[in-house]
C-alpha cells in the first residue's frame, strides 16, 4: 500500500507543479504561503472549511 500512496503524493506533486509552471508563464505568481496551503489540501491535510478559511486569509493580505 504504501507504493500506492507514494503514486498518488507524486501525481499530486506533478499536477501541481504544471498549474504552477503554467501560471508563471502567464506572469502570475502564487501568494506567499499560499503553495504550502494548497499541497496540504491536495493531501487531504485540511477539511475544506478550513482550506477556504486560510485561502481567504492570504487572499485578503495580498
């Protein structure tokens, strides 16, 4: 099982660092801490309402 997990962390890890790549080549950035937040969500490390929460945070920041 664990290489099944390892499987999923890497596609997940690939999908997005390509959303990533693609935005900078539009000239858009990522917020700073905004990365990390949305790799745990990706994980399944926050419930939604609390991924929403920390997403408006840095959104508001910005």
């Amino acid at each position: 099982m664990p290489h099944v997990v390892t499987m999923i962390e890497d596609t997940t890890d690939y999908a997005f660092r390509n959303a990533k790549a693609s935005l900078e080549i539009e000239g858009q950035t990522l917020p700073t801490g905004s990365e990390e937040l949305i790799l745990k969500n990706l994980r399944g490390e926050l419930s939604e309402e609390e991924f929403l929460q920390r997403a408006l945070e840095i959104a508001l920041s910005v």
